[in-house]
C-alpha cells in the first residue's frame, strides 16, 4: 500500500471518526439539557426562575441542533476541497491563468479564503438574525453586519496577505530550514498584532470610552494598584450595539495593556460585582496564564511549521488529500493550505486537553477573586452573568469535559463556597 493511499485511508477515517464523536457529544449535550429543563438545580432555585433557566436550555439546545447542521456541512465542504479534488482543480484554473509565481499562490489563498466564506455566510446569517435574535440577544442590524463584514474582509486582506507573502518567499528561499524562520516572523506577526489591535483594529467596529462611573473606577482602580497591576486605562466598550451578551476582558500587551468593560456588563452588575470580575481577570495574570499560553503558543506552531516543513516535500502528502502537486510551479500555497485543512481533523481528538487545562485555569483565577474581594459578589456576578448569556446550568458532563474552557457554574460557585 503506497504512503498516499495510507493518508488518504487516515485522513478519511479521522474525518469520519471526529464526526461521529462530535454528533454523539451534540446529542448527549441536548438529550441531558432537555431532561433537566423542567426544574431549576436545587442549588440555585432561590436564585434563578424558572422562565430564565428555561430560557437558557432553550438556547443551549437551539445552539447544539445548529452546530451539528454546521458540523455536518463543514464536513462536507472539507471533503469537497481535499479527497473529492476542489483545491486541485482550483490550483490549475488559478495555474491556467496566472502562471506560476508568487501572484498565483496569493491568488489561491484568496480565492480559497472568498470561497469558503461565501459558502458559509448562509450559517453566518442565520445564527446571528435568526437564532440569536429569537433569544433577544442580537442587536444588530443588517446594514451594520454588512458594514463588519466589509471592514474584517479589508483588515483580513490587508494584514494577512502580507504575512502571507512573507512566509511564501521564506518557503521558496530560505532553504531546507525555511521552517524555523517563518515561525520567527509568524510569532512577531502575532506580538504586534497583540499591541497593534487594541488601539488600531478594534475602534475601527466598537467605541471605546473612558470608564466615567466614579464608584466602579474607584473601585477597580483600588483593586489593581493592590494587585500591581498597570493598564493603560480603563474603557466602555459599546457592546450593545451588536449583542445584548456581556463580557469584560484584558486587550493589548505590555504598554498598551487596558482593561475593557462592555457597557452590558455595567448595565448588570453594581460596583462590588464588578470589582470581583476585575479580579478574577487579574487572577489570570498573577498565576501567569496569559503568559503560560503564549508560551504553549510558541511551542505548538513550531512544532507545527516543522512538520508543514516536512510534509511539504512529501509528494504523499498533496496526493493522499486529493491535490496534484505540480512539477513546473512551487505549490507551497498548496501546502499551507492543506496543512490548515487536515491538522484540525487529526487535532480533534486531543480537544479535551486545553480545555481541561483552561478550566484549571478558570478555578486559579475564581480562587484568586475571592482572596482579594468577596467570594459573595463573584457568586452574585456570575449567576447573573450566566443568567443574562443563557448559560445553562445543567450542562452534559461529558461535553463538558471536552469543549467547556470555562467550568459550569455549579462547580465553580461550590468551590467559591467551600473557600
């Protein structure tokens, strides 16, 4: 049996394998919340009505039936670009008319990139005016969406077709260890992107202003010089005009650092429940998980450019995913997009590790919340957070264990009380 035959058999057993896996996960997830949704948990029935955690496993199952609609596609799709031979034969039109050269690998890129998009933006519309707005959450217009969509396909264009170049030449001249150097210029790609976005990037589609509330401030500000932590400043995030969802978060890196507040969030929470959130934030940079994961970061996508270094110049690897390598004209667009096609199949199965890693994380930094404020404020902030994003509180536990980055409320406030 030839090496492509093998991958070929691989990759398509993968493929099936995950899929499978996904829907089992899916249906668990919808069977469990529906069995429980008559009932609020007892450790929470003086705290949420009945009506809002109905609402939320309503939601929950609404979002699982879609995704498995959006699995089974992308699914689909996947097979149309790789075994049933959509990206060879796009490759050769795009080698028809452009010749081989730099021009033809940004063109496929591109054109890769335009096409998925279109073919997914049906699931895009959907769950944004549809299925989020029957559950009230979305806020957006379609002239809004439109005007979003048009600015990220222009931010999309511009920074990544640079970078892009950049890392097609280092493939084609930088030799055998060509590798290496593009992982050097993707990690600085990525550290400018993380202080470049706050302040350039992200008022292009939100407004941002300062906190102007004096007893938040107050507060928050208190809490960071006892925590010694420094940001650049404090901001109000219109969240509103997109999503009725709240959320809060740390943006930037090193000098531009600043500290973003949805104005949803304000609108939910008092003073002393905001200052527990902070400080849960804060958790995560006092047990250095921030820099925890940008070092996992580093070391992955090395790991990962040296086997794109590899499966590169394997004639297999093109062939054993339906593409026909050509013999006149570098195919190095070729091979990164194969590779970002066919690791996320493989990578499936090791799903469960991050997230059980970042739910570890998520306990430090609830820990960490309730020895600097008041374990009654966070426990209040996320029962009301949970309850405004209908997050359901009795989620299946082994779906949990494979997709929850954050740990469902009840063993996160039963932690907060035994503490």
């Amino acid at each position: 049996m030839s090496y492509s035959l093998i991958f070929t058999t691989a990759f398509a057993a993968a493929l099936v394998i995950g899929l499978l896996v996904k829907f089992w996960l899916a249906s668990r997830q919808v069977r469990h919340v529906a069995r429980h949704r008559g009932a609020v948990p007892a450790a929470f029935e003086h705290k949420i009505t009945l009506a809002a955690h109905q609402k939320a496993a309503d939601y929950t199952i609404a979002k699982a039936r879609f995704g498995m609609v959006e699995m089974a596609w992308g699914t689909a799709l996947l097979l149309g670009w790789t075994l049933l031979g959509g990206l060879d034969v796009l490759n050769k039109l795009l080698l028809a008319w452009l010749g081989g050269g730099m021009v033809q690998q940004l063109a496929l890129l591109a054109a890769f990139a335009a096409i998925g998009g279109l073919l997914e933006l049906p699931f895009t519309l959907w769950q944004t005016f549809r299925l989020e707005e029957r559950f009230g959450f979305n806020k957006m217009t379609f002239g809004l969406w439109l005007r979003d969509t048009v600015v990220s396909t222009l931010i999309g264009a511009a920074i990544g077709l640079p970078i892009a170049a950049l890392i097609l030449w280092l493939m084609g001249a930088a030799g055998a260890t060509w590798w290496l150097w593009a992982w050097v210029a993707w990690m600085g790609f990525n550290l400018l992107l993380m202080v470049v976005y706050p302040m350039f990037i992200a008022p292009l589609y939100n407004k941002f202003k300062p906190l102007d509330d004096p007893t938040v401030k107050e507060r928050v500000t208190a809490l960071m010089a006892r925590c010694g932590f420094r940001a650049k400043g404090l901001f109000v995030m219109d969240g509103s005009r997109r999503s009725a969802h709240a959320n809060a978060y740390f943006t930037g890196f090193g000098a531009s650092k600043r500290v973003v507040f949805y104005d949803t969030l304000l609108r939910q929470l008092n003073a002393a429940e905001m200052e527990a959130v902070l400080a849960h934030e804060l958790g995560h940079f006092k047990h250095r998980h921030i820099v925890k994961r940008l070092v996992a970061m580093f070391a992955l996508s090395l790991a990962g450019f040296a086997l794109l270094g590899w499966v590169s110049t394997q004639v297999w690897f093109y062939t054993g995913l339906g593409v026909e390598p050509s013999m006149e004209a570098p195919n190095n667009a070729l091979a990164l997009l194969l590779f970002m096609l066919a690791v996320p199949v493989f990578g499936f199965f090791v799903a469960p590790l991050p997230a059980r890693l970042s739910r570890k994380h998520e306990f430090e930094a609830d820990a960490y919340a309730v020895a600097q404020t008041s374990s009654a404020d966070l426990s209040a902030a996320l029962l009301k957070l949970y309850q405004d994003n209908a997050s359901t509180l009795t989620p299946d536990p082994v779906f949990v264990k494979f997709y929850y980055s954050h740990p469902p409320a009840s063993e996160r406030l039963a932690r907060m009380a035994a503490a």
